[in-house]
C-alpha cells in the first residue's frame, strides 16, 4: 500500500501549467508541522513539494492562498538516477489524489 498524509500550510502558491498531451498541473510547497518537540522545545517543520494532476490542479490553484491549511492524501513515487561513477540516487515526490481545504 503506497499512502501518505499530510496537513500543513501552503507557503508558495502553486503555478498551473499544461503538458504538451494538454493535461494540468501544478505542484505546490507546503509545511508541515512535526509531532514532537526538539531538544529546545520548538516544534520543526518539514517542507514538501507536492504534484497536482488534472482538475485537482486547477481547483488548488484557484482556491490555495499563502497561509491556507491543507489536508493533502496522496501517494509517493520514486525515480531512479545514476550517475557517471555509477551510484544510484532515488528522488522520492509526492503525487495529490484528493486535497482538502481544512482553512482558507
């Protein structure tokens, strides 16, 4: 089962754009709080880049303002690189199936 989710606040607006097969998409920058405290008691947050598909997209894009609250579930996906001394790096992203408006 490949699941993620992820409530935080959009800190950089999504642009919407189009592939050359005429599909939209978007990708959007939100933070996320962590659940536990660091040793000088602050919470840190996470900063994930999230892809938006199709109407998903332009719906996020219509609606999301800096500082809006998002539930966001989705999947994860990897791609694989090599390099010329041949090491393999894995780039893990995000993909939105359903983004929910918790705050506007």
């Amino acid at each position: 089962m490949n699941q993620c989710l992820l409530v935080g606040k959009v800190i950089e607006l999504p642009v919407l754009s189009e592939t050359r097969t005429g599909h939209k998409v978007a990708q959007i920058l939100i933070e996320v709080e962590r659940s536990f405290m660091n040793a000088d008691g602050i919470y840190e947050k996470d900063i994930f880049k999230v892809d938006l598909w199709r109407s998903l997209a332009e719906q996020t894009c219509a609606i999301a303002k800096v500082g809006s609250l998002l539930g966001i579930k989705g999947r994860f996906t990897s791609v694989k690189n090599a390099s010329e001394n041949n090491t393999v790096n894995y780039n893990i992203g995000i993909i939105a199936e359903k983004v929910s408006f918790l705050q506007i």
